[in-house]
C-alpha cells in the first residue's frame, strides 16, 4: 500500500516542543523525563500501546566551570566545558599546564605530572587503557580537545557509561583554537574549578507498539530524546524522534502484517545506554527483532545522507532499491559504529540500518555544541528522509518473509565484537543487567 507523504509542519511542532518548549534534555533530568512524557502522549494520541520504561541514570549538573590562564600579570578566561560526572575539582586548582600530546606512554616516559593539569589532544575516552593511565599520573585535572572541530566553541563530550566508576580525575574539553594559542604560547600557569553534582536518578525509553495480524518478529524504529549539556539537541537527536512520531502518524492505519516498535530512547549521550536497557529488558525480546532503523542526526541543511548497513549484502541491496525508488541519494555504509543507538542491537544479532547526514569531516560542523539548534534543519529534507523509512519499513511490515536474512556477515560480527572488548568488557558480562548500573562498585564516589 502506498502512504501518505510526511508533513514537515508536523515535524517542526514537534521539533519546536523538544527544543524550544523543553530545551535541554539531559539524560536523568526532569526535561528528559518531560520529553518522554511528550512523546508517549503523542503515541497514545494516535491509540498505540504506549509504555515508559525507566532504569536507572546518573545524572550530574555543573555548579560552575572556571579556567583561566595567566598572559603576564593578567589572568585570561577560557571557555570550557567539564564532562559528563566528571569529579568536582577540591576548590579552585592552581597549577602548571602541561601539553601531553595523544598522551601515548612515550609522550609520558620520565615526565612527572604531580600536581599539574594536563592537555591532551584527541578524545579522552578513545581507550580505558589511557584512561587509567592518567587517572594514575598524578595529574590534578585533565583538559582534552576535540580534534574534529576546529573552532573557538565549547564542545560536550558523553562518558561511557560503564566507565563512570573510573573516572577519578576532574576532565573538561577545551575549544580547539584557544587550546592552540595556549600550547603555542608555552602557557604554564592555569587555574581550574569544576564545581559538579553527580546524583543517581532515572531515565526512560518510551515505547509505543503498532500491533501486527501475524505473530512475526517486529520492526523496531528509533532515536533518542536526551542531548548533551550544551544544546537542545535539535538535530542529534530531536530528529530521530520527530522522524520516528512521524512514521507512527504515516504506518498507525496500514494494519500490518508484523507488528511495529516505535522507540524513543534516554540516554544515549553516554553510549547508548538507553538502547543498551531496551535490550536487557526481557519483556522487549530484543533479540526477536526483524530489523532495527535506527535514526540519528539527520536533515541538516547542507551535507550528505548516509545509510549505515549492519547485516547481509541482501539488506545492502534492499536498501539500495529504496533509495532508488525515492531518488535519495546516500551513501551506504557497511562499517560499524558503537556510537549510536543501534549497536546494542547488534550485539544481540539483530541487523541495523542507520540514518544520519553529516556535513564535515568530523561529523557536522555544530555537533555537541551550543549551535545544534532548530535552525540548522531543512524540515523538507527531515520529510524526504522520513518517507525513506516510510517506504523501507512500510514494505518489511506487509511481508511475512523478508528480503534479507536476519544474519550479521562474519567480518562485521568481528568489529562488533571488538568494540564489545574495547568499551564493554573491562567493566564485565555487559549482558547483566546489573552491568553499568550506577550501583556499581564505587557508588560512594559518584554520589554527593
Ligand atoms: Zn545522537
């Protein structure tokens, strides 16, 4: 059956009510849980089973985040931005700056950073190993650039979740070019305060069921609602749920043959634990599910569409007839990224399609910063990439056999099975619910 075109007015409203009516959705805060409480009551407004599924979150808040360096006698401010429950600094720090480079153990080797405030260049976060190499440094603090925006922005960083309990060190994130002026200038002494709060609290998926006439394994749908500290979140990932409520409106009346999940994940800013949740969660049988689209950052105003294919080269093909019928032009991606909603799923077996549109090489050029604003979106194209889906999921919905095998390639099973190491195993069996749950052993810690 043919549906209805998306309606970008629609899609606005409720891109406005997320980011203007709500703002910034902080995974454990009361706005994340008034956009889950928004977006179940428009799931129930078209008659869908809707369900608020909550787990636990460790939510924090910044008090105050202080740097200054000092040029002659005058002490400068500069702009930065602690990390997700990063440790509170003890008061106002005063020290030595010093630049560590990628931080690699040779740029370390016979160095003795007691009592100094490092920078680093890269993510903070690319290994658990170097991680705890700089917890154990005797380093006060740690300042950290992100190497793929070169501007004079403030720029968030999410922790992983499972590694919350190893962080010791009070860590912020720089702007790139006054990093570069500060490190050019051989700037040794600095001053820093991070004032946080780290508290347990909750966050939530809703999920909202269309029901199928036949007992097939069901299409799950989605994006996440939270955001990260700087911004409301408008297009990463205000677009996924917005995409996603659309689709519902288009699919509510196609009776279809197997039954459709619509999804709007918490926490994904600390890698994915919303749809980490979702799948622990007996009750979803993740592991039952036909395909997931997952829908992360898309409809910018200028860029390139990407479909991220995690699965056969039958699931590469049936995309690629789709995006011939719509005339959308897209790049397909057979790689892996544990980086958004849809990896928990791989790692349950489940085949993946993942929408996104970046615009510069590291990602968009407003990403995790104050910019990711309604602004920066073309609602026409948020409604073209919708009726993408509208046709790929459409068709799966009405066919009890799928074009496709509901199988992961052995070379994409290995990558996945290697992010499984590098992110999740040094904390445990991530399988266990328990894993990661802010009850874990340092508890005391990231309490206040
Ligand atoms: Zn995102």
């Amino acid at each position: 059956m043919s549906l209805a075109p998306a309606n970008p007015t629609r899609l606005e409203a409720d891109l406005r009510v997320l980011c203007d009516d709500i703002g910034c959705r902080l995974a454990g805060s009361p706005n994340e849980a008034r956009a889950a409480q928004y977006i179940a009551a428009q799931y129930q407004a078209l008659g869908l089973e809707t369900e608020i599924q909550e787990f636990p979150c460790v939510c924090w808040e910044c008090r105050q985040a202080v740097m200054q360096a000092r040029r002659g006698r005058r002490w400068v401010d500069i702009p930065v931005q602690p990390n997700t429950q990063s440790p509170s600094t003890p008061g106002m720090l005063e020290g030595e700056l010093v630049y560590l480079e990628t931080a690699h153990p040779w740029d370390l080797e016979g160095r003795d950073l007691t009592g100094k405030i490092g920078l680093l260049f890269g993510s903070a976060y690319a290994s658990l190993e170097r991680m705890e190499r700089l917890c154990n440094s005797g380093l006060v603090a740690l300042l950290y650039v992100d190497e793929r925006f070169p501007t004079d922005e403030k720029v968030a960083s999410g922790l992983i979740a499972g590694w919350i309990d190893h962080l010791s060190l009070p860590t912020a994130t720089v702007p790139y070019l006054r990093a570069w002026d500060l490190v050019r200038d051989g700037v040794r002494d600095v001053r820093l305060q991070l004032d946080m709060r780290n508290f347990l609290s909750h966050s939530q998926n809703v999920v909202a069921v269309l029901p199928g006439r036949r007992k097939l394994p069901p299409l799950v749908i989605g994006g996440h609602h939270d955001c990260v500290a700087t911004n409301v979140g408008a297009e990463d990932d205000g677009t996924g749920v917005v995409v996603t409520l659309e689709l519902a409106r288009l699919l509510r009346d196609s009776k279809p043959l197997r039954p459709i999940r619509f999804v709007s994940f918490g926490w994904e800013e600390n890698l994915s634990e919303g749809a980490r949740q979702y799948v622990v969660h007996p009750a979803n049988r993740a592991e039952t599910t036909a395909l997931m689209v997952n829908i992360d950052s898309v409809g910018c105003w200028m860029g390139t569409d990407e479909v991220w294919v995690t699965g056969d080269a039958k699931l590469r093909a049936f995309v690629r007839r789709h995006l011939e019928e719509q005339r959308f032009v897209a790049k397909l991606r057979p790689d892996i990224t544990p980086f958004s909603d849809h990896y928990p799923f791989n790692l349950v077996g489940v085949p993946t399609v993942w929408l996104y549109r970046g615009n510069c090489p590291g990602g968009r050029w407003y990403h995790h910063s104050r910019f990711d604003t309604p602004d920066k979106l073309n609602m026409a194209r948020l409604a073209r990439t919708t009726d993408l889906v509208a046709s790929m999921v459409g068709e799966l919905a009405q066919s009890a056999e799928l074009p496709f095998p509901r199988d992961i390639p052995a070379a994409q099973r290995r990558q996945i099975e290697q992010y499984r190491k590098d992110l999740y195993d040094p904390i445990g069996d991530w399988r266990t619910p328990e894993l990661m749950r802010p009850e874990g052993k340092r508890r005391s810690d990231i309490l206040s």
